[in-house]
C-alpha cells in the first residue's frame, strides 16, 4: 500500500487459520481473509476507515477440487515435500481479500487466482533454500519475490498476488464501497 502512496495502520488478526471442510477451494482464502477482518473490526475503536484482510494459499491440482492446499510449512521436512511437490510443475496462488468499511459495515469479499509454473530444481538447491528463513512463512513455502523466484518458468495473472496482496484487485474493490 505504501508504494501506492497509502500509509495503513496495520493490526494484526489473532483468529487461527484453520482451513473450513466443505468449502471449494477458491472459498478458503476468501473465509480466511473475511475471518480476519471481522477479528480487526470486534478489536479496533477506529469509527471510520477502511479495514483490509487478506489470506492466500497455493493449490496444487485442478481448481475444480481435486488437489491439495498448501499453507505454510512448519518445519523443513513440511517444506521440502511442498516444493518437492511444486518443482517442474503447475499450482495455482488464490488470495481471498475482505475490504470492511468501519462506519457502514459494508463487507465486500473477493479473490485473485494466479497460475504459476516453476522450472525444475535440484534437491540440492531445495536444500540451500530451506536453509533461509524465507521459506516458512509463506504459504507453499516460497516468496516470487525473493531468492525462490528464479525458479518460476512462468505465471498467468497477477504476480503482487503470488507476493499476497493483489494490489489492482484491491484497487477495484476499494472503488466499490
């Protein structure tokens, strides 16, 4: 938001992201993401402004259900089978984006939906990589943006949306409340 030329007071959710049985898959981040915003508006004593949540996951398999979601990887063992998993093929990144207007309560839910594509990769490398902190904090246990980057061949979509926060999304939306 910063290099849109917004300055956000961020506040962090406290819910747990338990991912919901029964729900499609391009539901879980949008649940997530309207989870968390609701969690910020119960906390906040602010009486306007805009709150803004997001949640994003990668899925590997076809979105119509059959394949597995991906969060973040608790260990090392976690993640080297996610990128295992990844390497030399197609999965796709869904972020669910909730936008609440504090004065009105006007909720709007929506999501992006990425391809992404990654080249193949040694265990050696996969190695090297979880040996930085970078891995574990991001759902399927990589960052576009950073040193794991090298290994996406290519991407259909958008690509602030594999970084988390599908700016041109949220711009949309914003237009919207």
């Amino acid at each position: 938001m910063r290099s849109h030329g917004y300055e956000p007071i961020v506040f962090p959710s406290h819910v747990t992201e338990d991912i919901p049985d029964h729900r499609d898959v391009y539901e879980v981040p949008m649940y997530l993401a309207l989870k968390k915003g609701l969690d910020v508006l119960q906390r906040t004593d602010h009486k306007d402004g805009i709150i803004i949540s997001a949640d994003t996951i990668v899925y590997l398999g076809d979105l119509k259900g059959e394949g597995s979601i991906m969060g973040k990887p608790s260990d090392r063992e976690e993640g080297f089978a996610m990128l295992s998993a990844l390497r030399n093929n197609t999965h796709y990144v869904i972020t669910g984006v909730c936008l609440i207007d504090i004065e009105t309560g006007i909720k709007r839910v929506s999501k992006e939906i990425t391809k992404v594509r990654f080249c193949d990769y040694s265990d050696e490398e996969l190695s090297d990589y979880l040996d930085t902190p970078e891995s574990y904090d991001k759902a399927g246990g990589y960052a576009i943006q950073g040193t794991f980057g090298k290994y996406v061949s290519e991407y259909e979509g958008s690509y602030d949306n594999v970084i988390g926060f599908p700016w041109a999304l949220i711009e949309k939306e914003l237009l919207l409340l």
